[in-house]
C-alpha cells in the first residue's frame, strides 16, 4: 500500500477531528464519558490536581454535562480499568481481556524485582482478602508486615508487604481499580468489578498487533521512530508486526508534508469524516493525546510545548502546571491556574506569538472550568488579565 502524504493543515484538522477536539460529543454525562474513553482508548493518568487532574481535562475538553472526577465515576467500576498503554492509562473495559492473556506471559514494571522482596504466602494472603472483602484500600488491608522498597532513582516505593504485593497482582491482572475515593484507590477481582470481561476469550488474537491498532487510533498518527507512545510494544517496531499489518490494510503508513518522521494512521482515515471545529476555546491537560507527540505538535500546529512539571524552577520557561489553550482548531496561548477553595485562580497567561487570543472565549471557558471544578468564581491575577479592546 502506497504512503499518503498530508499538508500540516491536513493532519491538523484530522488530529483534532479524530481526537474528539473539534465539538463536544453527543452524548452527554456519563454516557459521553464511557463514549468517549471507547473512542479514545486510553485516557493517560496524573495525580497532579491543581485544577483538574490530565484525566479530568481530557474528559471537560469534550464532553458537557460532566464535572471534576466524573470520569472515574462513569466508569469505575464496570466499564473501565487502569494499566498500561504509554503510561498509567484508563482503559475501557473490552480491552481488559486482552491485558489479562498479556500480562500471564510477560513480565512488566520490575514485577520480578517486587516478587523477589515479597514473603512467601503474602501475595495469596492479599489475593484471597480481596477476594472476600473487596472493594477495600490499600490501607484497609491486613497488616502483613514490611519489605524493602524499591529505589526509582532516588524515590522510594512502597515498604508494606501488602502494598507491594497490590502492585504485583494489578500488573498480572489479577485485581483491578475498581473505583476511588477522595485520596486512594479501590481493589477488586475482576470478576466483580468487570464481570462482562472477566470470561471473555480472545486467546489467539496475538496482543501486539491488537494493541498496535489501538496505540494508532489512540495517537491519530502514531510515529515510527519511537518514544513513549510505544511502551510495552517496543518489539513490535522492527519484528515485522508493522508491515504485516499495513500489508493486511490494517493500518496505513503516513507522511506529513516537510516532516522526515513516517506516521502509522487508522485503515480507512481519509474516509473518516472531518470535523470543522466550533469555536468553543479548550482548555487541554499536559498530557492529553494530542500532545503525546511533540514533535508533531511543533510541526503540524507550529506550537512548542513542554510539560514543565517535573523540571527544577530554574530551568523553566514558563511555570510549574501549564496548560494549552486550543481554539479553532489551533493552540493560541497556555495558562497556569489552580482551585482554591470556591475560586478558580488564574496566575499566568501567555498568549501565543502572532496568533489573536479571543478574549470572550476565554472568559467563556474560564466561566466552565470553574463551575466543573465546584467554583463560582474566576479570578485573573495581574500576569493574565484580559486586554482590553482596541
């Protein structure tokens, strides 16, 4: 199959169509947060929350009628669960099955380094406590002593024993998120918390190639060169999974004009409907799926942005939670502002370089991100207020 190539404004307009970024969904509440994780695939989870965790953005940035934390509880438990797929995800809950026949073959997130410091009977221990008092918390789990954490390169995990034997028996599937509360998470065994999954046989699909098409309709245009967006699937980049696939008309190779990357995009894109974008300004998380991949942000939309979180303030551009605005289909600025209290405080805004910031629209998001986040007001420190009208 021949390589389509497409003008930046061509990707731009199918990025932000294909990634539900054009108008909200149709359906609204909890029905369009289920709808739109089943067409996204994986929402990328972060438990920074200075006004709205990533997974809250992703969610207010396309679907009305919702509030802060709605996404988990529309989902949890049920019709999603958390694993990996580029990082920390949610994920519905059909693809659970998939995760499931994976993770009793391969070994992921030093699974073997935690089995090493576990105590023997620790992990059945904890597996049958859950199994009879869940959903419960870490926390509510029987004391079963302490272990050597495991040094993150200077950052310490977890010494409880039935802490660390949680994360082994998520990573395998064994217990799931099954909801969470103010400040943890809930544990379940799947049979409970997702019972239309829990038998379902999909033995023989080969996990790869399934979740190379999922990884490419979650990303839109999914790079070949690498990086994050191809964690846990880093073998199927030169095992043949890719040419196989696109040879079965799976999955299309792309090329976007002036870029010497190659993109891998859905069977079908070109046929898929484009959306024209409303013109309802966002507000997007860090991490929502059009960042993921930077290099194409720069290129296709002509925007520079790093996620600045985890950097010393010394070496900052901008601030510590800076968040893009989108409007019209193009990034016009970035913002920093956090939920204090009843108000939503806006500390810094940039407005993009050569590009006309609709000062009403973002009053109007502003107006709806703080109703989300439970406030009734919005307040713009001196570094964002709005300019006035020439």
């Amino acid at each position: 199959m021949p390589t389509t190539t497409l003008s930046r404004d061509e990707a731009r307009a199918y990025l932000v169509s294909q990634l539900g970024l054009a108008r909200p969904r149709r359906e609204r509440g909890g029905r369009g947060v289920r709808a739109m994780l089943d067409a996204l695939r994986c929402v990328q989870l972060d438990p920074l929350d200075p006004m709205g965790t990533n997974a809250d953005l992703v969610a207010l940035a396309r679907i009305d009628g919702i509030a802060k934390g709605d996404l988990y509880a529309h989902t949890l438990p049920g019709h999603a669960f958390e694993h990996f797929a580029k990082e920390r995800c949610l994920l519905p809950a059909r693809a659970f099955p998939h995760y499931r026949d994976q993770a009793a073959e391969t070994p992921w997130w030093r699974l073997g380094d935690r089995l090493r410091r576990l105590p023997d009977g620790v992990l059945d221990a904890v597996r049958e406590e859950i199994a009879a008092r869940g959903p419960i918390t870490a926390g509510e789990l029987e004391d079963r002593g302490r272990v050597e954490p495991i040094d993150w390169s200077g950052w310490k995990g977890t010494g409880r024993a039935a802490s660390m034997a949680i994360e082994v028996l998520w990573t395998r599937c064994e217990i799931v998120v099954a909801g969470r509360t103010t400040r943890a998470k809930l544990w379940d065994v799947p049979r409970r918390a997702l019972p239309d999954q829990h038998d379902v046989d999909v033995a023989g699909h080969g996990f790869a190639a399934w979740a190379l098409r999922e990884r490419v309709e979650a990303a839109g245009l999914l790079s070949r060169a690498g990086g994050a967006t191809w964690s846990m699937l880093r073998d199927a980049r030169t095992d043949g999974t890719i040419e196989q696939l696109i040879d079965e008309g799976a999955i299309e190779e792309v090329a976007v004009e002036g870029a010497r990357r190659t993109y891998l995009a859905p069977r079908g894109f070109q046929e898929r409907r484009v959306i024209a974008p409303d013109d309802r300004m966002r507000i997007l998380g860090p991490l929502d799926p059009v960042l993921w991949d930077r290099d194409l942000v720069r290129h296709a939309f002509g925007f520079d942005y790093v996620w600045e979180v985890y950097k010393p303030a010394e070496e900052r551009r901008f601030g510590w939670y800076v968040v893009p605005l989108l409007h019209r289909g193009r990034f016009v600025g970035r913002l920093e502002g956090r939920v204090d209290g009843t108000t939503l405080v806006i500390e810094r805004l940039w407005r993009e370089e050569g590009v006309a910031l609709d000062e009403d629209a973002l009053d109007a998001a502003l107006e709806r991100h703080a109703i989300a986040c439970g406030c009734d007001r919005v307040v713009r420190r001196p570094g964002a207020r709005r300019r006035a009208k020439r």
